[in-house]
C-alpha cells in the first residue's frame, strides 16, 4: 500500500507531515485531506489564533498527543508563519495517521 502524499516515513523511523493548518477553530481536529497526490496536504482545525506563534504550539501539542510523543519530538521544519506547515515526529509511539486518510 502507498503512503498518502501529505504523509512521508523516513528510514530512521520519524515521520513527515505535510499540513494545511487552519487556525481560529472552535476545536482542535484533523478535517482530512486537502488536495489530491503530490499537492495533498492533511488539514487540521486549530483552536488558536494565528499570533503570537500560539496555533504553531497548538499543532504541536496536538501532535505530540496524538502520535504519542514529547512535544520536543515535534518540530516545524516549514511554514512558522504560514498555513503550510512542514512537521517531522520522531519516534513516533502510535500512528493515527492511517486514519486520517
């Protein structure tokens, strides 16, 4: 089976993300998918605004709870004042992400 194109797993077991954030949301959720192959990107609702880098901290949180890992196992490689993001996870413990699309 192909990974989806927002997804990319790495031979040191970390993952990529390719994410389409969504901030000023009532809660923080995985929408789905935006996008179709390459351009795909996972779409995530953030209940924060987009100041201050406070939804940037809120997808990390996210993150880190929902692949099970520290929040320092989450970085933002791309996309620090933008709606593309870039995220790597290292290590991570679970994978929702097979569920998401």
């Amino acid at each position: 089976m192909t990974a989806p194109g927002w997804r990319r797993d790495a031979a040191d077991g970390s993952l990529t993300l390719q994410i389409r954030a969504q901030p000023g949301a009532k809660t923080t959720l995985v929408i789905g998918v935006y996008g179709d192959g390459g351009q795909a990107r996972l779409k995530i609702a953030l209940a924060a605004p987009p100041v201050q880098g406070k939804a940037n901290a809120v997808l990390r949180a996210f993150l880190a709870e929902a692949f099970g890992v520290a929040q320092r196992n989450v970085t933002l490689l791309r996309g620090e004042s933008g709606r593309k993001k870039l995220v790597r996870i290292e290590a991570p413990t679970r994978r929702p992400d097979s569920d998401w699309g």
